[in-house]
C-alpha cells in the first residue's frame, strides 16, 4: 500500500500556570496547518488568553483563584502531536 499525505496539522492544548506546574485545561485543544512533522513546529508558544474553539464562558477572578489557585494567570500552548491525514491507495 502507499499513502498520500493530505494534510498535517499540529494538535496543542492550552495549560495554565500554577503552583504545582503547569495544568492542562481541560476543552481548549487547538490544531493547525503546518506543512510537515518539524519538531521546531511544536514550541510552547506563551499566551495571556486563552484563545479556545469552543464555548467560551467568561468567571470573575475570585471564581479563578478559587479554581486554580492563582491569581494573575499565565497561559502557554503545549504543542505535543500532529494529526496527519492519509489518502491510502493500492
């Protein structure tokens, strides 16, 4: 069998910042097109807000801390796996 690459893309979540690391977010998974598999494509890129592809609910900062327990939070997307989609022929 061969296969023809249709598209790559990089599949990152968003994780937060907090005393005891950092904590992946639950519902915040990102993806991208890339053109290949580089390793150099899949930095923690660092971000103030989040920027997420589903429902986005706004809570006070009071609701924050008591949730993750911190304050002024500090956001990255961890870059971990690509999705690669295959064309497979014979």
């Amino acid at each position: 069998m061969r296969g023809v690459v249709a598209s790559i893309e990089v599949v990152a979540n968003l994780a937060l910042s907090t005393d005891d690391g950092w904590k992946l977010l639950p519902g915040t998974v990102q993806m991208w097109c890339v053109p290949d598999t580089g390793t150099w494509r899949m930095p923690n890129l660092q971000c103030s807000v989040p920027g997420t592809t589903g429902d986005l609910r706004f809570i006070e900062q009071h609701e924050f801390f008591e949730r993750y327990g911190v304050a002024t939070p500090t956001f990255r997307r961890d870059s971990r796996y690509f999705w690669v989609v295959l064309y497979l022929t014979e």
